[in-house]
C-alpha cells in the first residue's frame, strides 16, 4: 500500500497531449487564417485606389503648375518663376494634408471595432 501512495506517474496521457496539439493547431487557425480571408481583396482596392489617386494628383499638380507658368507669374518675369512652384508645392501640402485629415481606420473584421 505504501507503494501505491508514493508512486505517482510522471508520464502524461499521449491523448491529451494529442488534444493539446490539436487545440492550439486549432486555434493558431482561428486567429491567423479567419481573419485575413478577406484581406486580399481588402488590400487590392486599397493598393489600386492609391496608384490611380497618386497618378491623378500628379497630373492635376503638374498642369496647375504649367497653367501658372503660361498666365502668371512665369510669363511675366524670369525673376519671379519660383513663385510658380511655391503655389504648386502648397497646394500639394494641402492635399496631403486633406487626405491624411480624412484617413479613417476600418478593420478587416467587424467585431475588432
């Protein structure tokens, strides 16, 4: 009897340990794949949004650009052609700043809010 109380086991059941693989499988699944299933085509209108906004701003900001060389202060005198520019440039600083104001974080899933 002395025996039966002093031992105890010191292996652990394999089909728990099998269980315990099987749930952390599980769940690295859940919280990896679940969700990033829609992250594809989340990123892939993002990506073509921001080349299409990027290339639109930068044909408007370079036609504002030559329209101000060709009307104003460009064609009046070389001395004041940098004018042109600053006008350019602010506008873009502006627009950067609108757009980076209006920025808004969604999230993949809807319970993550």
């Amino acid at each position: 009897m002395s025996d039966q109380t002093t031992r105890t086991t010191t292996h652990s059941d394999p089909a728990s340990v099998g269980e315990v693989i099987d749930y952390v499988k599980t769940y690295a699944k859940q919280e990896t794949v679940g969700p990033l299933k829609g992250a594809g085509k989340w990123v892939g209108f993002g990506a073509a949004g921001a080349l299409c906004l990027g290339l639109g701003l930068s044909i408007l900001l370079l036609g504002l650009l030559r329209l101000l060389q060709t009307e104003s202060f460009g064609a009046q005198s070389e001395r004041w052609t940098w004018l042109n520019y600053l006008v350019v440039a602010v506008v873009c600083a502006l627009a950067i700043g609108l757009t980076v104001w209006r920025i808004n974080k969604t999230f993949l899933n809807k319970e993550d809010k």
